[in-house]
C-alpha cells in the first residue's frame, strides 16, 4: 500500500486541536491503520515507556464531552466508547510506527508526517502574511493620516453663512423694488 492512497484530507480532518496541540485521535489512528481500536491502545500500553506526556496523554472528562460535542451525537452513547481516547501528539503518531509493524502502518506514518509538516508550513506562512501585513498597516497608516484629514476636511459641509440679525434697509429697499417691476 503506498501513503498516496490515504487522501490528504482525511487525514487533515482526523487533526484536533487539544490543550494547545495538534493531535490525533485513538480511534481515527485504528482506522487509518487499519486495526482496531482496543488492539492500538493495547500495543500502546504494552510500550507506554515510549509514550511521555508530550507523545500521548488521555482526554480529561471535560475534554471529552467538548470533542465528543462536535459530532452531534447522544451523550448516553459515549460514540461506543467506554475508556477516555488517547490523544497522540506528532510525535507520539511518529512513535506509533515503532509499535505498530505493518507495511500499512509504515504508509499511513509517512503520510500522517507529512501531513503534519503541511500543516505546519501553512501556518508559518499565515503567521509571516499577517505580521507583514500589520507592518505595512502601521506603516502607511502614517503616511494617509494626512490624506485622510484632507479629504475628511474637504467633504465636511462649509459652515453656511449666517443672516445678520436685524433690520437691513438694503433689504427692504430690494424686496420693495421687486414687488413694483
């Protein structure tokens, strides 16, 4: 089996965000590789020396009602799970490939990295885009201040031209000579 047949996307999708972290959930590595569950989380257990914190840790309680929320499904059938999910950081899916040993196992770790790495380069990318952007904002922003005062002076209404108070006999001479012609 080669890495291509297991479509980027799917992959992508299979990738939460938990405690800060890009990880990868227990039941969405079984079905990639291809085993089950319990059998994953078994080989887990029979090596869990190679799993530190960092690697793998289990969903708190609260963690897993938040997760299980995103799939609308009844809170009585905990998804048909009965143990807390192992959540596998990049590194702990890279560790996996030690425990699991399967030509599929190797395929699916090759293209689970890379899509890790994408991700990652995506997002680096991002990060570079949006400070480049803030700097040209603070940039030209003090450059257009001036224009915008301009342009925020010449469209504001002139002031119109008040009528004195008072009686003018300018004005009733005109008015008077307007009625006779």
């Amino acid at each position: 089996m080669s890495a291509a047949v297991i479509p980027v996307d799917r992959i992508e999708r299979a990738i939460y965000l938990i405690r800060g972290q890009k990880v990868m959930m227990d039941r969405d590595l079984a079905a990639l590789y291809g085993v089950e569950t319990k059998r994953l989380k078994e080989q887990v257990r029979r090596n869990i020396e190679r799993f530190p914190k960092d690697f793998m840790f289990i969903l708190s309680d609260e963690e897993f009602s938040n997760w299980r929320s995103h799939f609308a499904t009844s809170n009585s059938d905990r998804m048909g799970l009965r143990h807390a999910p192992m959540a596998f950081t990049e590194q702990g899916v890279a560790m996996l490939s030690s425990v699991l040993k399967s030509d599929r196992a190797i395929d699916v770790n090759i293209a689970i990295m890379r899509t890790f790495v994408k991700l990652r380069q995506m997002l680096d990318s991002h990060a570079k885009l949006a400070k480049k952007l803030a700097g040209m904002e603070a940039k030209y922003d003090e450059q257009f201040r001036v224009v915008f005062e301009v342009l925020n002076e010449l469209m504001a209404a002139p002031e119109p031209k008040r009528k004195p108070i008072g009686f003018s006999v300018k004005e009733r001479r005109a008015r008077y000579s307007a009625r006779k012609a």
